[in-house]
C-alpha cells in the first residue's frame, strides 16, 4: 500500500486502505509502548500488563479483517506494505534495531495470536535490545527457541547493507593461461572514457566543510522525519469524504495512541500542533458533516482519561528537569482538554514526588476548576489533604470571575483547614472579602476569629473600623474571651481612624471604685490602651497613654502596662 496510490483511488477503496492502514499504525504504536513500558517496569506490574492488553486488543481489531500482519525490517524503520508505521529515534532503538541487527527481514502475526505468545515476544525484544558481545544467543535464535506458533518471520545471516560486492573470480588464486585472460578481456564491460586517478588533484575527491554540513543536515531531517503529519493529511482527505460513525471511531482511536505515544515520549510541543490540525479539521468541516465538526471535541475528551494521562508517570524525572519551555507546552495541552480532565489529575498528584511538577499540575487543575461547573467543595474532598492548601492558594490567584464567591462556599466547609486557607485566598485577592467575613465572626472558631482579625489589621479601613465598633458595643458584656477581645481591638487599633481616638480614651480613664481599689480587670480598659499603643504617634495618643500610666488608679495603670506589653507581640502576617 502506497499513500500516492490511495490518493488516486475511489473514496470506497481509500476509506478500506485507510481503515487497515491505521489499524496497523495503531496497533504499532501500542506495541512500541508496551515494549517501552516492559523495559521500564517488571512484566507483572499492572503498567506492563495494561499495555499489553492494550496491544492484543489493537492486535484483534486488525485481525477482525484479516488472517496475518506483516511487517518488515528496515534500519531504524518498520513498514507495512511499503509505508512507514514506525521510525525508531536515534537516542532510543526500541524496536528495529535488534531486529535489525539480527538480520531478521520480517516477522508476521498470524491470527490466533493468543496474549502469551504476545508477551513472550516483548520479553524476547526487552532482552535483546542492546548489543552484548557476551551473549550467548541472539534474537532470531531466542524467537526460534521459542516457538511461537503464530509468529513467522524471515532471518538473513549476512547483511552487507551499502558494502560493495566483491567478485571473487577477479582474484587471482593461481595461474592462469593467456586464453583465459583474452576471454575475460572480452566479457569485461567498456567505458566511453578512461580516468586515470593518478593524474587528478590531490584532494578532487574530497567534501568541503559546507558539503559535508549539507549532507550531516539533509541525513539528521531524514533520521528525524515524522511520518505522522503526512498521515494527518491523508487523514483529512478521507474524513471529509466520509459519513459513516466507523470511520470516524476508526480515526480516533488511531489519534488517541498517536498521543499516548507522543505523552510517553514527553513530546509536548507536537502534541500541541497535533491538536491544532484536529481542531483546524472540525472548525473548516462542512455543515452537513457533523462527525467532523464534534471530531475534535470527541477526541480531547478520549485524551482526558486515566488510560492515556497516567503515561506521563513514566518521564515525572524528566519532565521536573525539562526546559520551562517544555513544561509551559505540557501546561497548555492540559489546559485544551476539557475540565473534566480534573477527575484524572487530582490522583495523579500523590504520585509524582516532584514539587516543580506538582505546581504546574495544581495550577492547571485550578485553572480548570474555575472555568468548569464543578463543584469546589467536592474537589477539595476528593484531594489529597497534602495538596488542598496549595490549590486553594493558587486557585485563589488563577481562577475565573466566579472564584471569589467559590471561596466564599469554601468558608462553609466542616474542616477549619480549609476554612482557614480560603480565608487566605479571599484575603490576597481583595481586603473587602474579608470585611464581608466578618459577620459570621461570632459563631467560629477561635482560629478563624483570630484570623479574621488578623485581616482586618492590614490596612487603614473606614468600613472595618465601623463592624468592630458595632461589634464590641453590642457585644460588650456578651463576649467573655479575654483573648478574642484583645483581638478586636488589636485590629481596631491598626484599622481605624483618629475619630476613634476620643472613645477609646473614654474606655481606658474611665474612673470607677474598682479601678480605684485596683479590682478591675477589664478587657475592654485593656483592650482600648493597645489599641491606642498601635496607632499613629503622630496622632497624638501618647498624651493619653501618658495619662493612663501616671494615674492615681491602680486599675487604669494596670491597663497601660497589658496594653503595651499586648503592643509589642509580633503579630504574624496570615
């Protein structure tokens, strides 16, 4: 089967020549994955043997159709009927090159293939895949000791590849008579012109260094040639012409292990182009061609499963050493998949050990969770708790318009944690969230009350100095906790403006006989003199801590001394 050929052909036959065509391609590109994964894990771990079974069913498609598969060998390529369905990279011979090297010419899977000879095959190959001069055997003597039943294949003991053929008659063993040298006189072929090489220029022969960089580039564009873009637009061709939904499923499952592979090989650059020219192929289809149109939707979903993704566990090392241009590429393809894709990260994530990797997982699935209708309050359950308070910190930063009343409905939720890091998010975001906060202040925790206030000190607000005062007047011989009234007032003091300054010198030189007799503990003294201890000096409260400290009431000099001492705590920033 040639590509030029099945352009010349009726739309029947190019869809059937494409059809087995990608059935093969397809299930090449499962095998080569299963034959990666059994060089990288164990033959029982449940990689290996998800792969596997991945190949035999590719493996079954094809033979739904067809008695045999034949695939033959050349250096660093594997073809079926003339066409390339795999091209080994110069860094990583996976497949080829111990064929190759063992002079195997073909191999061929007959039907009845059952999933024993198919693993016995990738032992063979994961085996024999580097040279070793040690050995005892080679690949084509392991496939003959083996046996299988439903693997043929062709073996060539000498391969001269490129070597000049050497016509043994033309040496001379013995003697020969002047008969026979007149006769081989006759038989030896004539050239119209002779070239005597001891006349030329020394050095005529020889590439210059422009020559030779030539060559070097046009055999590097040949070795790296990628087969599937040529693929694609035959591809494109034949999905315009086509109605039927086998086709298209046909299609998609061809896509989705070119991706498979592509992610296995932390190919993410071409994986972003590739989705483009799906999605360039839905966006230009005609109107009456609806598979078409939903091809590229239809497929981003199909990528977004545990059964593609979870590849990337493979190169976690390499993708945390990668270029940031690298890890930027793997970002945007996970960001073009639907926000559904959620359900297959949120796991991945205890997995990676890799903290760079980590971070651009979790901002992409915060990225995802405020774009889609999910429900935040769920993902955050199903999460590992090692990771919430980094989510809801980045989703705080990156999420959509919604994410501010998203963090609000994470205010309500029964684990104090999660309170506590929403409340963090809400307050990087914008001060005025967490003046909205405040009316439930009452009813929490004492870590989310401290947090709170906490907040409301960061700056100099008219709105946040109005629900403190409100606050401590009509609760001010309801609220018992000396600590959370100390609280109150230290925010007081760094929010409000100088028109307090009058209320809260009433609060703290107020006379009474239990100042006087020095009985008095009161909060609200205590409170009012840190208060005025965290304000501006230049608004002249040192008069009245002044007045406070010098007094003749026990109870009066008492709330100086606490409210200074309360003054100097360092008050970490949430």
């Amino acid at each position: 089967m040639q590509m030029t050929k099945t352009l010349d052909a009726s739309p029947t036959e190019r869809s059937q020549t494409a059809k087995e065509f990608l059935a093969v391609k397809s299930f090449v590109a499962a095998f080569v994955l299963a034959l990666k994964n059994y060089a990288l894990y164990p033959e029982n771990h449940s990689i290996s043997q998800k792969s596997l079974s991945t190949a035999k069913e590719c493996l079954d498609q094809y033979f739904a159709g067809h008695e045999l598969l034949r695939l033959n060998i050349e250096e660093g390529k594997l073809l079926f009927q003339e066409e390339i369905v795999h091209q080994d990279k110069p860094d990583e011979p996976f497949l080829t090159t111990p064929l190759f090297r063992d002079g195997i010419q073909w191999f061929e899977f007959r039907e009845g293939m059952d999933i024993g000879e198919l693993n016995t095959f990738l032992n063979l190959l994961t085996k024999h895949r580097s040279f070793r001069e040690e050995a005892e055997d080679d690949l084509s003597t392991a496939l003959w000791e083996a046996d299988l039943p439903h693997l043929n294949y062709k073996v060539d003991d000498a391969i001269w590849m490129g070597e000049p053929i050497v016509e043994f008659s033309n040496l001379k063993a013995s003697p020969i008579s002047k008969e026979q040298t007149e006769e081989r006189t006759l038989e030896s072929p004539t050239f119209a012109g002779k070239v005597n090489l001891s006349e030329t220029e020394e050095g005529s022969f020889k590439l210059n260094f422009t020559e030779e960089n030539k060559i070097k580039a046009m055999i590097h564009e040949e070795e790296s040639r990628n087969c599937t873009r040529d693929c694609l637009d035959v591809l494109a061709l034949i999905l315009r012409e086509q109605q039927s939904s086998e086709d298209y499923l046909t299609v998609t499952d061809f896509l989705v292990g070119e991706v498979q592979y592509a992610l296995s090989q932390a190919e993410f650059n071409y994986i972003l182009s590739f989705l483009e020219s799906i999605e360039n192929l839905s966006q230009t289809a005609p109107p009456d061609n609806p598979s078409l149109q939903n091809l590229s939707a239809n497929f981003r979903q199909r990528i977004s499963t545990p059964e593609i993704l979870n590849v990337l566990e493979q190169v976690w090392s390499h993708i945390n050493t990668a270029t940031d241009a690298l890890m930027n590429a793997l970002s945007k393809f996970l960001l073009m998949l639907p926000p559904e894709v959620i359900d297959t990260l949120i796991p991945m994530l205890p997995r990676m050990k890799h903290p760079r990797v980590e971070n651009m997982f979790i901002e992409v699935i915060a990225i995802h969770a405020g774009a889609g209708r999910i429900s935040i309050t769920e993902l955050v359950d199903t999460m590992d708790e090692r990771f919430v308070q980094r989510f809801i910190a980045t989703f705080g930063v990156v999420g959509a318009h919604n994410t501010t009343q998203l963090l609000f409905d994470l205010t309500k939720h029964t684990s104090t944690k999660v309170r506590e890091y929403a409340i963090h998010a809400l307050a990087e975001r914008d001060y005025e969230n967490i003046c909205k906060l405040f009316s439930r202040i009452e009813n929490e925790q004492p870590a989310i009350q401290r947090l709170i206030c906490k907040y409301l000190g960061q700056q100099r607000s008219s709105t946040a100095e109005r629900l403190l005062l409100a606050y401590l007047e009509k609760k001010r011989h309801k609220i018992t906790n000396r600590e959370h009234l100390l609280d109150c007032y230290r925010a007081l003091g760094r929010c409000a403006g100088p028109q307090t300054i009058p209320l809260l010198q009433k609060i703290l030189l107020q006379r009474d006989w239990k100042s006087l007799l020095g009985l008095s503990m009161d909060p609200h003294r205590q409170g009012a003199a840190l208060s005025l201890f965290l304000m501006p000096k230049e608004w002249n409260t040192r008069s009245i801590l002044n007045s406070a400290a010098q007094s003749f009431f026990p109870g009066i000099r008492r709330a100086y001394r606490i409210g200074q001492k309360e003054s100097r705590k360092v008050v970490r920033r949430a």
